[in-house]
C-alpha cells in the first residue's frame, strides 16, 4: 500500500524555516509535549511559535524552552503563561543519548515542526551544530542554482 506524501507530512501546525538553515542538523526525534487542555486547543488552531525555542535537559527531563503557545481566547481563567517551560515526553535513553550530544561545543537541541499525529501534538526536534557564516553562503549559492536550473528545464 503506498501512502501519498499528505498523509506522512501529518497536519503541520507550525515549522523552524530557519532551523535548517542556521544550525546542520544531525538527528531528529519525535516527542510529545505535556501540554493542559486550553494550551492543546490553541495548538490546534495553529497558536503556536517555535521560531525562537530550544531544548534543555534539566534533571532527567527534557523541556522545551521560550515557545509561545497564545492563549485559548475562551480559555479564561484556566490560560497558563504563554512562555511557560514545557516538558518533552521521551524515553530515559533517548534523554541520555540528547544529553551526551548536547555536552559538545556548539551543538544544541532545536524544534524543527510541530504537528498533529492520530489527535496528539507531536514536536520534531533535532541536534544541530551551529553554521558558520560560509556554511550559509554556500546552501544560498547551491539553492539559486537549482532554482535556475529547475526554471531552464521548465523551458
């Protein structure tokens, strides 16, 4: 049975376009988010920033750091801080294994897209090392060339 390409990008609500292409992303994971009831609402809506967030590991836990998650606008008094600190669901050796990645200079753990799989919130995160400003010029000058290419093929 072959799936088509809609169903395996699930229903992306938001994406890091400028994770790739600030940080070389060497390995990804898929994890969940401890989210309350007005908080998976807004995500659902589409409410959500990950532009600026990162991961931390902090006593064997995974959290997602500086992500806004607006409020639920019929949420009232059951709204929690938009920036608040959420955990990541992961197994222990899947911490362990982005913990020692995360010992190394200049690599960080940053979320690449959030969307939902079978009604829950999942986050793809990846380890990534830093880009250097030369690193950046070259994936610019790579990707106008295949744009330039792909329109003299058009024609």
């Amino acid at each position: 049975m072959v799936k088509n390409k809609k169903q395996d990008q699930h229903n992306v609500l938001a994406q890091n376009r400028k994770a790739r292409f600030n940080y070389a992303i060497s390995e990804t994971f898929e994890v969940g988010i401890a989210l309350t009831g007005t908080e998976i609402k807004s995500v659902r809506a589409g409410q959500i920033t990950i532009g600026d967030g990162f991961v931390t590991i902090h006593d064997d836990n995974a959290l997602l750091t500086n992500v806004h998650i607006a409020p639920y606008t019929a949420g009232n008094r059951f709204n929690v801080d938009p920036l608040r600190t959420r955990r990541l669901l992961l197994h222990k050796r899947e911490i362990r294994q982005l913990e020692k990645a995360v010992t190394e200079p200049g690599v960080t753990i940053v979320p690449l897209k959030v969307y939902l799989k079978h009604g829950f919130a999942k986050l793809l995160i990846g380890i990534g090392r830093g880009k250097k400003q030369y690193d950046k010029r070259d994936d610019i000058k790579r990707r106008d060339q295949e744009r330039e290419l792909g329109r003299r093929l058009k024609h």
